[in-house]
C-alpha cells in the first residue's frame, strides 16, 4: 500500500514538472516577459490536463467492447466476464484521471504562486 502511494505521488509531480518544464518553454520561446503571462500560461497548462483526465474517464464510461454486441443474446458466464474487464478498466481509466487532475491542479497552484514568487 505504501508502495502505491510513493508510486502514485511520484507520476504526479514527474507529470507536473514536465507539464511545467513544456509551459516554461513555450513561455521563453513566445518571449514572455511579465509574471502574468507566465502565471496565464501555467493557469492553461493546468486546464489543459484536466481536461485530458475527463476525457480519460468519459471514454471508460462509453465503454463497448464488441460493436453490435448489445443487442444479441450472451450467456450469463460472457456478461459476468465482460462485466469484470469493464471494471478493470474504468479503475485504471479513473486511476489516470485522478493522476491528470491532480497535476492541472498542481500547475494551477503554480499559477497562482508565481506573482507572489517573483515580487
């Protein structure tokens, strides 16, 4: 468990260093020079994973495995199993979600603390 843990704040803050690494130079690239434009840019960067994450989550939740499937009759066996592998896979689709959000929040974070870092 404790293992998870590390392992899941560790894809947090690597996804959100390099998140902010990729702002910062498109910030230097577009010869930003206020503290403002940086804080916007980190502000969209953020906006921008979670956005990712949702898409992640709405796509596990439409889900279908075979197309034209839903219609025909499947033995109870072919639905429990169907059924476990859609839960397999919306946990790890919610478990990147999670991931995702958590560093747009990270940057959004950043966002708000660079005017006050750079006075």
């Amino acid at each position: 468990m404790k293992n998870q843990i590390v392992r899941f704040i560790s894809i947090i803050l690597i996804l959100s260093f390099v998140s902010a690494i990729i702002v910062l130079i498109i910030g230097l690239v577009s010869k930003w020079d206020t503290t403002i434009q940086f804080s916007n840019g980190y502000f969209y960067g953020g906006g921008v994973l979670l956005v990712i994450g949702l898409i992640n989550a709405m796509g596990a939740r439409t889900d279908d495995r075979v197309p034209g499937m839903q219609n025909s009759r499947i033995t109870t066996d072919e639905r429990q199993s169907s059924y476990q592998l859609l839960r397999e896979d919306i946990a790890k689709w919610n478990t990147r979600m999670v991931i995702l959000g958590i560093s747009g929040l990270v940057l959004w974070g950043v966002a708000a603390l660079i005017p006050q870092i750079w006075k």
